[in-house]
C-alpha cells in the first residue's frame, strides 16, 4: 500500500508540471528533470504491476482496437445553427427577443475547426470519450483520446459530468510532424479526424493534439448560470479553454470582436473558421428552447467563405435515387482551404445557364470548410470554350429524359442501375434499416453479381454469394448477417425513411408514424388528411401518395413482409389523442420531466408544442423558474398548468 501511496503521489506531481507546461504554457521543471520523474514511474508501474487511472504514462497509447464501439451520449449533443453575415446575426437576436425578452450579455469564443468530441468523468475519473455522431450516439474513443495531453484524466468535480469540447491539432505540430512523415497531412482539420478514428491510439499519439474544453453538456450538481460560469469550472477543473473568451453587452459589440478576430486569424497556431456566440444566461437559453437541429440560444458565425478560380474541363451528370440528374463539374486540380478540389456542383441545367459557365472556361469555386465545392460564376471563356449542351438521353441506362421545372429526371426507375443502387443504399444506412457493412462500393458488386434490385433481394442474399465480396471474411460475413437479422424489426420512422419517399427525410417520417402509428394507416390516407398534418407541404403528401399508389412499391413492401420485415407500431402512449388540437408552451423546470420528455408526452398524445406564447396558445406548462413566458400568459390569461395537472389532461 506503501509503494502506491508513493506512486500516487508521483502521479500527481507529474500531472502537475504536465499541466503548467501544456496547458498554462509554463513550464515549472526542465524536460530533462520531466524525463527523470516519467521513467522512475514507468519503474514502479512494472514493479507493481499497476497502472493508476490518472497516470500520464497511459498518454502513449494503448493497444490498437479492432472496432470503435458505439455509445450513446447522456444528452443529446446538439450542432449549432450559423450566419454568415453580420445581418444574419441581427435575425438571430431579434428572433429570439421575440421569443424571450432578455438584455443582451453574449459570450463570444473561436469555432475551432477539429473534431467535437464528448468526455464523461465520474467520480473524478474519465470514464468515457465519444465523437459526436449523429448527436444522440457516438464512437467510443477513449484509447485515441487518453492520448491528448489537455485531457485531465482525472478532475477535481466527483460528481457525473459531459464536458464537449473540440479536438485539434495546432498548426506548428502539423508542420512538424510533416517534416518527420513520408505522408504529409493537408490540413489540420482532416489530421485530427484521422488521428481520432485511427484504431491504433499510439499513432494518435504521434499527432500530439490538443483538446478545447467549451462546454458543460450535462452536470450532476448544476449550479451554472452562465456560459462565464462554464469557463470558470472548467478552469478549476484543468481543462485547457483556449486563449480567447469575450463578454459583449451588444450585437454592435460582438459584430466589432467578430471584425477583429477576422483580421487576425490567419496568425493563430490554431485553425478556426468563424466564432461562437452564445447567450450568457443559461436561464434565458433553456427558456428559448431548441429546434430539431440546433439550440436557439447559440450561434455559430462562419467566416467568408474561400474562393479561387480554375478551369472547368467538363461536365458529368449524376444520376441519384429519385432519378434527379446533378451535374457534376470536373476541374483543374486546385488547392483551396487546406485541400485539393477536383470537382464542384451546379444545381441543375438551369444553374449552368443562369451562371454561364462552359467546358474549357474559367470559373470561380467556393468551398467553405466541411461543405463540397460549388461553383460561383464564371471567371473568363476563351475561344475554344464549348457550350454545355442538355443531355437528351439517361448518362446511365439511356432512357430519355423528362423535364420537370428546372429539374431533369430519368424515368427508368426499375431499371437504371444507379437509382437502383442509390435506393438501396439509402435503405441500408443508419437512420433507415441500420444494415452494417454494405458500402456503396458493396452494393455496386452486389447489384452487378447477383443482380440485387430490391429491398427484399438483400434479405435473399446467402453466405456463399457474400464470401465472394472483396474484404468479406468470416466475422465480417457473421457481422452482416447479424446486422440483417436485427433490421428485421425496424420502428415505423426508420422504415418510412428507409423507403427513400420524395421530400420524406427523418423529421417527417417520426411525424407520420406518430400520427398514423402503423403502416397500412398511412398506405390508406387521403390527400388531404396528409396535408392536414403541419410541415406536410402539398407536394410531399402528393409524393407520399404518389409512392403507395404505385404497384411495383407495393409490392415491394409485400416482399418486405413475406421475408419476416415486422415493421413497429408506435408505441400505445403515442396513440393517444386526448391532447389533439391543443397546442403547449413550456417554461421553467418541471419537477420530474425534461423539455424534451414534456415535448414527447405532449406529442405523443395529439397535442403541438410550441416555441411562444400568442393568443392561440391553449396551456403553459409552467414549472419552477419561469420567465417571460409565464408573465406573458398571466396578461393573455391564458390557462397556466403544471406537470400534475399535464398528466390528468392525458
């Protein structure tokens, strides 16, 4: 026990010069002295055979993994909305002042170009790093994230805590690590994400990254008020914050920072690509509330995007699962924003017109971070500069084409490959059937082999057929397999989205099965009860009904049945409509449930959450604390309800 109570102690004092020089940049002891005290620990560890869970020898990397496991996240992480310029900015702010009236504090902070990642401690301890993902479940990264000198392993707070945060890698490291590699790293954004999905954490450790701490995505004891508050804590707790942290008392005030930053970012160590600003209240950004997507209470702001000119060579059109055709520019290979352009999109025939771009020109390209190239206007023709002519005919299968608005449509849909393989892998990804293991690369070899058309093809498919598939061993095949038995009971939401319908994405497919909960109910609806749904636009109940009206879909989904497809009913607590026509406003916090476990039960008894309380509004919600809302109901006197009193409603 002696010996580690001694390693302990060596431990920390480690720990504590490792973090001066890391993350305060100063330096208490000389490398050589570090050095020292690093090996005689690494001595002790092999004597005793223990290694603590804060120990800084575990920073090298552990053994390389053979899969990233998926987690899922205690909250959901949400992405942030953005503006690109100055007058977005002012349409943020006075929406939400509508929404919530509150006096103007914002903090203002870098957007760092990394990669979000999510770390968990419990009882002091980091117990779990994750990539984002898609904001409900992540990766498990805890091997490649141990290895980032900024992450406390341990932290003085013992409670559960997420803290969100960016990794990156610094410019002068990417330099270096250039200079020592035979593969030199384009940019610093793409050697974070490679270094953090690599399976081997000791190259991860080679990158020598940094983490940002930025903010609190749940906290056990939560006595933070603002987003001041956050910093705070996450100083006292030896996350590194990043050098830049402003208050602003306007939006004149944060255009200002924003202008200067924008001026001087080209000399940071660090790559950022714009600037966060968030309402310094927590209090006021609960009340405001999220959207599907982002919270309302934040805003990213994106820096001008990058532009360049280059030579458009020629035009290649896209043939995508619906039979839309994208035409697709090839160009003259350009650096721009730390990567190597080779292609950039155009709308549609009508985009090419309108921008007069032609084979052999040169025209202007954009990219703006994470987003594909497009391609602006055009920069200058010359007198060998062809016209780019309509296609008449289907790049893929030759069936003539069918004009719709400015859109060019392949009518083969049967019969045209590419739909055919697009489809199947919009039925196969994540949010559809979650079939695991079938790239597109896959799905071309499965459709050219064994002539897999249909959904209900790749349930057909046989361990013999798919040992044939280049990189399929035996744990991949058994992957795959299991994978294709599991998708057998898909929720109703899934499978709607899975059937690839026009304008049904996911948001609209969870609305249709909360409002129809099961399928032979939304086969059967009229037109007109579709449209009657909110967010259901004309033209998508005219798509939905397009869609089961077709004979070949419906069989289909017969095929899909006959195979041992059960497609879920929505549960029995969403068939309720007790609450139909009634439409909530939530504020403050209730007693037992969340704002977003309110919006939930709301919903899935009929009823419509809404964002701000007018005279249509038929009850708040109010729990305790609540702000402005609540006053402006007491005025409108509209009937004021608790969490009690929500559930004897129902």
């Amino acid at each position: 026990m002696a010996n580690i109570e001694e390693m302990q102690k060596l431990v920390d004092k480690i720990n504590k010069y490792s973090y001066a020089y890391y993350t305060l940049d100063n330096p208490l002891i000389s490398d050589k002295e570090w050095d020292a005290l690093y090996d005689k620990l690494k001595e002790m560890e092999k004597n005793e055979g223990i290694v603590l869970p804060d120990s800084p020898t575990q920073r090298v990397g552990a053994e390389p993994l053979s899969s990233f496991k998926k987690v899922p996240h205690t909250h959901k992480i949400y992405s942030l909305d953005k503006a690109q310029s100055f007058g977005e900015l002012d349409e943020w702010e006075n929406k939400n002042q509508k929404l919530v009236s509150y006096t103007p504090s914002y903090s203002v902070e870098y957007k760092f170009d990394g990669l979000n990642l999510s770390l968990l401690y419990k009882g002091g301890n980091l117990v779990l790093a994750s990539t984002r993902g898609n904001g409900t479940v992540g990766e498990d990264v805890t091997s490649q994230v141990k290895t980032i000198r900024t992450v406390p392993l341990k932290i003085n707070y013992t409670g559960e805590v997420e803290v969100q945060g960016e990794a990156v890698m610094r410019l002068s490291e990417l330099a270096l690590y250039n200079k020592t590699t035979t593969e030199p790293l384009k940019n610093a954004r793409n050697a974070v994400a490679g270094a953090i999905r690599n399976l081997d954490p000791k190259e991860t450790a080679k990158r020598n990254l940094d983490f940002v701490a930025y903010n609190i995505n749940y906290i056990e004891d939560n006595n933070l008020k603002t987003q001041e508050d956050i910093k705070t804590f996450l100083e006292k707790n030896k996350f590194y914050v990043g050098q830049y942290f402003k208050l602003a008392s306007s939006m004149s005030e944060v255009k200002s920072l924003i202008s200067l930053v924008d001026k001087e970012r080209k000399n940071l160590d660090i790559l950022i690509d714009g600037m966060v600003i968030k309402i310094n209240s927590l209090k006021i950004r609960e009340e405001l509330g999220s959207t599907d997507k982002f919270p309302r209470g934040a805003i990213a702001f994106k820096f001008e995007a990058e532009e360049t000119s280059t030579m458009l060579k020629d035009i290649t059109w896209q043939v995508g699962r619906t039979g839309k055709l994208t035409p697709v520019a090839e160009l003259e290979p350009v650096e721009l924003a730390g990567a190597t352009i080779k292609r950039a999109t155009l709308n549609n025939y009508n985009d090419i017109l309108r921008k007069k771009v032609k084979i052999n020109s040169r025209v202007f390209i954009r990219r703006s971070n994470e987003v594909i190239p497009e391609i602006l206007a055009l920069a200058e023709e010359y007198n060998d500069s062809e016209e780019i002519l309509k296609p008449k005919t289907c790049p893929v299968c030759g069936a003539k084409l069918e004009e719709t608005d400015a859109d060019l449509f392949c009518p083969n849909h049967n019969g045209c490959s590419k739909q055919i393989i697009e489809r199947l892998s919009h039925f196969v990804s994540r949010n559809a059937m979650n079939i695991e293991g079938l790239s597109i690369k896959t799905i071309e070899a499965l459709h050219e082999n064994f002539n897999v058309t249909h959904f209900s093809d790749l349930y057909k498919l046989k361990k013999e057929q798919i040992e044939t598939l280049e990189g399929f061993k035996d744990k991949k095949i058994n992957n795959f397999f299991n994978s294709l038995e599991a998708s057998k009971m898909p929720t109703l939401a899934n499978f709607i989205f899975a059937l690839g319908i026009d304008n049904v994405g996911k948001k609209t497919a969870k609305q249709l099965a909360v409002r129809f909960k099961n399928l032979s109910n939304l086969i059967t609806a009229s037109h007109e009860t579709l449209t009657s749904l909110n967010d259901i636009a004309d033209l998508t109940a005219e798509y939905i009904s397009h869609y089961f009206a077709d004979k070949n879909n419906m069989e289909e989904i017969e095929s899909l049945k006959e195979i041992g497809i059960k497609v879920q009913e929505t549960e029995e607590s969403a068939l309720s409509q007790k609450l139909a026509g009634l439409k909530f406003v939530l504020t403050g916090t209730l007693p037992t449930l969340s704002r977003n476990e309110a919006t939930a039960l709301i919903e899935e008894n009929g009823g419509e959450v809404m964002s701000t309380v007018s005279k249509n509004t038929s009850f708040v919600l109010a729990g305790k604390d609540a702000g402005s809302k609540l006053e402006k109901a007491q005025k409108l006197g509209i009937n004021i309800i608790s969490e009690d009193e929500l559930y004897n409603l129902i």
